[in-house]
C-alpha cells in the first residue's frame, strides 16, 4: 500500500492499495467521533460493493444506512443533493458522524458537496471505484453539483477526511470508463512528469497500477498544497480541459470527460506547435499515447461551436482565459491569453 499525505486546510491521508474497502471500518473509527455513517453511492456501484463497505463498518461498531440515487451525470442535481440532505436529515446524522462516497466522481462530488453544507459541514470519506476519481476526483476538496445551466456551477472547496483507493475496483471497470481515467493519467505525465509519461509507452498501466495512481496523486497534492482553491498553480491540472468542455457541451454530454480531456490535450497541442511554443515531436508522441490508451484524438465539431462553448466554461475570467499549453514533453504552462484568440487557437488546434 502507499500512503500520499494532503496538507490543505485539513490534512489527510490517501491510501492506494489493495482490499481497502475492507479496511474502512477501522480507518473511519480512529478518524471519526461520531459511530453513524451513511454510504452515498449511485445504481451502478451499490450492487458491487455496499454490502462489504457497510459491513466494514458495522464491524467496527457503526451504525449505518445508505442512500443510493440513479447512476449518471444527470443526476448529479440539485434535486438528488436536497434529497440526500432530507435523508440524512431523517436519520439523525449529526455533525460528529460523517458521509462516505462510494463510487465515481458524481457520487464523489455530490457526496463532498453535501457534506460541505449539511449542518454547515460534517466529515466525509472519499472511496473512489473509478481510475478517474481515484487520480483526480477524489483528492483535492473540489465538490459541486451541475446546474441547469452548466457542470459543477455549484460548489464547495471542502476536504475529506481520509481518501481509500481500491485498487481492485479498477480491475473490473468497463474499457471505456477505465480510458476515460487514462485520459487524466496522461494529462498528469503532460502537465510535469516525463517518467511518468515514459512508463505509459513503455509499458502497460496494469503492470503497476498502483505506482502510477500514486504518481498522479503526488502530483496533484502538490498543486493543491500549493492553491488549494485554484487561483493558480493548480489550473496546470486543466491541460485538455477549457477546450475538452467545450467539446462535452458541444456533444450535449454525450461524450464522456475523458475523451473531451484526450481530445483537448491533442487540439492544444496541435495549436502549440504551430504557434512555435511547443516542440514538434510532442505531438505524435502525444496522439501515440491517446490511441494506446483508447482514446480519441479528433472531433468533427466546427471552430466556432467549440469556441462559443468553451467561453460559457468557468475558467474563464473577464475577457482572459487561461489555457494550459503543453511546451515540452512532460512540461506545460499557464498561458492566459485574450478570449478574442481562443477562435485563432482553436481553429490551429483543428487544422491537420
Ligand atoms: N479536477 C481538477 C482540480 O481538482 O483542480
């Protein structure tokens, strides 16, 4: 097992190993005051592993209930957050018990956004079952539901507790949920790891997936010790991302973050290249590890759409919007540039 300690405004331990869930009992016992928890998971993760993760914790002396909602982005709401809060209201949690996240990243940050206000915020506990929580989702505090209007448009910067990373939940993950999880891994080697980006072409994530979740979280600890509420250094972990949700919104959320992310990563770097900040040879090395790891590199989507709804994102400040731009490989920088070059940008992104 490794252990990567987040010293934010609450300091807290990530584990990554084997047989974790299990494990919870014991870890949410020394973590915790309170002997009540309740298990928020969605449809899909329930069946998996409810039983066992409740079972960890009745066996050190919980009392538990649970609260299971459709899996899907689509209900990541606010109807779905009142009515967990109505339930844990129902069931008496108070202030000294704590929520516990089991499953991906909507489960992840609704649960984080419920704890954050519940009571005016009680302890929760990250266990993430998919690769993309597990490096990103899960570490970090960011905790929101989608609005009507747009992803995550309400939130909190709020920690857990404790984050336990399963590593066995990862083995039996649907290819495409696991690449959409790649996607972040890779973005992780771009940003600033070059090893970490070697050991993706030369071998394979499975041959040790625990060093690279690892890796990935050390780095992203970094950056959330360093701004933990994003104002700058931890941007870097958008590389992809400002134009990778416009491509999420062009396609109504049909195509999951994952690929937007890999497809993102590819369109700015592409536009690097041609804006001579970036080495040529970053990019086929790049689309390489996009394709190894199922990804797509390409979307049919015109400048224009994508640029409009890239500028609806919240990444952007007043009339900059700051890109990370890959310069080397395994090295990228914030760029912040005026919104009226993101079409020029975007337009080279595309261009083959
Ligand atoms: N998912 C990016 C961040 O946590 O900042």
């Amino acid at each position: 097992m490794t252990t990567v300690t987040v010293k934010a405004s609450q300091t807290y331990e990530v584990k990554i190993g084997h047989r974790l869930l299990d494990t919870l009992g014991q870890e949410a016992a020394a973590l915790l005051k309170g002997r009540q928890a309740a298990i928020v998971s969605d449809s899909n993760v329930a069946p998996l592993y409810l039983d066992r993760v409740r079972a960890s914790l009745e066996g050190a002396g919980f009392q538990v209930c649970s609260f299971v909602f459709p899996a899907g982005e689509e209900h990541k709401n606010g109807q779905t957050y009142l009515d967990l809060l109505e339930f844990l209201a129902q069931r008496h949690i108070t202030r000294a018990d704590a929520l516990v996240a089991l499953g991906g990243g909507v489960v992840g940050d609704l649960t984080g956004f419920a704890a954050a206000t519940f009571l005016r915020g009680i302890a929760f506990v990250q266990l993430p079952t998919t690769l993309l929580a597990a490096v990103d989702a899960s570490v970090g505090g960011k905790t929101a539901i989608d609005l009507k209007n747009g992803k995550n448009l309400a939130g909190a910067f709020y920690q857990p507790k404790a984050v336990l990373c399963d590593l066995d939940t990862l083995a039996t993950l649907p290819q495409a949920v696991f690449a959409d999880g790649c996607a972040e891994v890779i973005k992780y080697g771009m940003i600033g790891d070059p090893g970490l980006l070697e050991q993706l072409e030369t071998t394979d994530f499975q041959a040790d997936p625990e060093a690279i979740v690892a890796r990935c979280i050390a780095q992203k600890r970094d950056l959330v010790e360093q701004d933990e509420f994003d104002t700058g250094a931890r941007q870097l972990l958008n590389l992809g991302h400002t134009v990778g949700h416009g491509i999420e919104a062009c396609s109504s959320y049909q195509l999951s973050h994952g690929k937007a992310v890999a497809i993102g990563m590819i369109l700015v770097t592409r536009a690097a290249v041609a804006l001579g900040k970036c080495p040529a040879e970053v990019l086929p090395r790049l689309q390489g590890l996009v394709r190894k790891y199922g990804l797509p590199e390409a979307t049919e989507y015109p400048a224009r759409d994508l640029y409009e709804k890239t500028l609806s994102d919240k990444k952007r400040a007043g009339n900059t919007i700051s890109l990370v731009v890959p310069t080397a490989w395994g090295k990228s920088q914030l760029t912040p540039i005026p919104v009226a070059e993101l079409l020029d940008w975007i337009e080279k992104g595309l261009s083959l």
